[in-house]
C-alpha cells in the first residue's frame, strides 16, 4: 500500500530538480534551489528552516539537528547562533516586504530586533475596512512594538473612550506617555471646538475667526450652558484634563487650559469630584496648567502650598499634595524650593513609587551633592549618603578612598 503524496505537477516538478541540481551540482546547490524556490512561492516559514539547514550544511554540522545548541561546541556554536539570527531577521524582511506587518513581529521580536516593524506600523495607514487594523493595533500596543502609533490607531480607529482607557496601559516610557497624552489634547479639544461652533452658528450668534481657540468661542455666549447643557463627553473631558499636568508642548497645554476654561463653565451636576491636590478638576488642572504657562505663577505655587498644609501628611493624599508641588517646581525650574518640599515630605519614600523627581534627583539636577549627604545623614539614608559624598569627592579630586577630607 502506498503513502506517497499526491503532489501536484509544480510540486512535483520541485522535487525533481532538487534530485537533478543534486546530481548536476551539489548539496551546496540543492539548498541554494530550495532556498530559491521557497521565496519565489513565498512560504516563508518554510523558508526559515531551509535557510537552517543551509546554515548547518556549511557549518559541518549534522543536517537533521539532535540535542540544543548548548551541547555544540564553541566556535561552532556562537557561528551558528549568527546564521540563526541572520535567517530570522531574513524571514522577517521578507514578511514585512509583502505588507504582512502582523507576521513579521515574531520574528523580529524573537531576535530583540523591534526597529523594523515600529518603522512599518510608523508608515501603516488603514483604509476603510482595512481587516488588518485589529493585528496592527494588538502588534503595536498590546505587545509594545510601538506604543505610540498604537495609541493613535486606537483614538482614530475605535474612538476616545477605548483610547483613554488604553492609556493606562501605556508603558512607562515618560516620552511615549506625553506623545500620546499630546494627541489625545489636541483631538479632544478640536471635536470640542467644532461643537462649540456648530452650536453658536446654529443659534444665530456671530462666530469667531476660524482657528479660535475655546476661550474666544465661549466670550459673552454664557448661554451656551444655560439648562445643564454640555457639548462633549464629560468623562472623557475630565479624563483628559487630568492627563494635561505632563504635558509640555505651549501649544497643547493652552489647549488643555481651553478644557478647563470649558469644564469650569459646567453646571456642577456635570464636575467629577477628583483627588487631592485636584479636588476640583477643572479648577485646580486650570492653576496648574496657568502656571506651566507662565501665568499666575506666584499665586499658582501658594495654592498648591495651601493645598499640601491643608492634607493629612501621614496619608496618602499628603504624600501625592507634596509630590505634585514638587513636580510643578521641578517644571518652573525652582530646584532649590523642590529639593526643601522633597527632604521634608518625601523621605522614606521609594523613588520608583514616586509621580516626580526624589531628593536624590533633584539635588543631581542641581549640582548639589553636598546637600544631598546633609539631607541623607539627617533621614538615616546611608545609600545616599554614600553616593553623595563619593560625588562630592570625585568632583573636587579628594580620592574616593579617604571621604572625610
């Protein structure tokens, strides 16, 4: 009884001229043909294990590979770990060549190599219907190959609410988290202004230039939230509102002070209480933001000292208070009154749990590791102490191994 395969007259035809290039030419040959045809008929996972078996073939190693790669021997095993690599990220150019962006990400993700495919999903514009979208956003966001434009497919694609709750699933990455905090302003604040406009036009009223920014459209039109009327999302105007404090582009925080110019004309059925220091959102976020941008700036800092006195400092709320004046310092560049605000309410507290720099940070900013060693002799903290006065020595050329001079 025969098992043979049914093959069909190209497959057929594969198999003998393997048999004949063999004869004619070679092994080198006959897996030059086999890596030859497996691209042209475009089977690329194929197509990697051929290229193996050529990697292998001219290694001198065995074709049909027994045990790990840990039991070869050293040249040989870091040559062909090489090969592995160099097949792999071959496969994966030729995934990414034919458009297949999703296909090519185990690839290049299994060598380290994510470069390519975040230049791909860069360059990625979905049509209408594109069925590949869903494989790009889970590529690109849920498994990191680039954050940021996974973000914005996501706010294009399925609209603010999936992405401000994509947000906290952001990486911790402080430039990714500000690109995408920026984007989610920016679109927010345009479907507000749109609104806006389309409202007063339709009641008849004289509508600002084009390009007016939220506070000219709601100048004398305070009827535009008489009978708890709201022309946005209020959660989601919140939610964006409380994102903008990380912001740091002029243009997108004026934007995010529009919110809060908006918010605070609200009828109160539509505020969300928030949390300490930002118990009134639209108010508070409208301080902040003001000072980042230059306004108000001495009456801004008071407030969030009035806030911090004002908390219990034994909670949480008073460790956030202090954390979030300190960061607002940090912003205005006043080190010298963050590093006092950080000795005082944040000793004891792990830096990696912190919303803005700890002391040992700031006073690295300064240029002041002296303070730092006062600061950490009088709070018990030997790690730093030692990192401070090793600073200090290096700096003054006293050697590292006598720091009491």
């Amino acid at each position: 009884m025969s098992i043979a395969p049914d093959l069909t007259g190209q497959d057929s035809e594969a198999f003998l001229t393997l048999d004949k290039t063999l004869t004619s030419a070679g092994p080198g040959a006959v897996l030059d043909r086999l890596v030859d045809h497996l691209t042209e008929r475009g089977e690329l996972r194929a197509l990697l294990d051929a290229l193996l078996l050529r990697a292998r073939h001219e290694l001198g190693l065995p074709l049909i590979q027994l045990g790990s790669l840990a039991d070869l021997p050293e040249p040989t095993r870091s040559s062909y770990e090489q090969r592995y690599v160099e097949a792999i990220r071959s496969v994966g150019e030729r995934f990414l060549e034919k458009g297949d962006i999703a296909g090519a990400w185990p690839y290049f993700r299994a060598i380290g190599e994510p470069e390519p495919v975040s230049r791909a999903i860069d360059s990625f514009q979905p049509v209408e219907g594109d069925e590949s979208l869903n494989q790009i956003v889970e590529v690109a966001f849920n498994q990191g190959a680039n954050p940021r434009k996974g973000f914005e497919l996501i706010l294009d694609h399925y609209g603010t609410c999936s992405a401000i709750s994509a947000f906290e699933h952001l990486p911790p990455d402080e430039a990714t988290r500000i690109a995408c905090c920026d984007r989610l302003t920016r679109q927010l604040h345009d479907h507000l202004v749109a609104n806006l406009r389309a409202e007063i036009a339709q009641r008849g009223q004289p509508l600002p230039a084009e390009g007016a920014l939220i506070p000219a459209l709601l100048a004398g039109n305070e009827w535009l939230f008489h009978d708890d009327a709201y022309h946005i999302d209020v959660s989601h105007l919140s939610a964006t509102v409380r994102l903008a404090p990380m912001l740091t582009d002029p243009e997108t925080l004026t934007r995010a002070a529009g919110l809060c110019e908006y918010g605070r004309g609200l009828s109160e059925r539509h505020k969300y209480e928030g949390e300490p220091p930002f118990e009134q959102t639209f108010e508070d976020h409208a301080i902040y933001l003001g000072a980042l941008l230059g306004r108000d700036v001495e009456n801004a800092v008071a407030h969030f000292r009035r806030k911090l006195e004002s908390t219990d400092l034994d909670r949480s709320d008073g460790a956030l208070s202090a954390q979030v004046l300190v960061r607002l310092l940090v912003r205005l560049n006043r080190l010298e009154e963050a590093i006092g605000l950080a000795a005082e309410h944040l000793a004891g507290l792990p830096e990696s749990t912190l919303i803005c720099p700890g002391v040992a940070q700031l006073c690295q900013r300064a240029g002041q590791p002296e303070r730092l060693a006062a600061i950490a002799r009088a709070q018990g903290d030997l790690v730093n102490y030692a990192a401070a006065i090793l600073q200090s020595a290096s700096r003054s050329g006293t050697p590292s191994s006598d720091p009491s001079r």
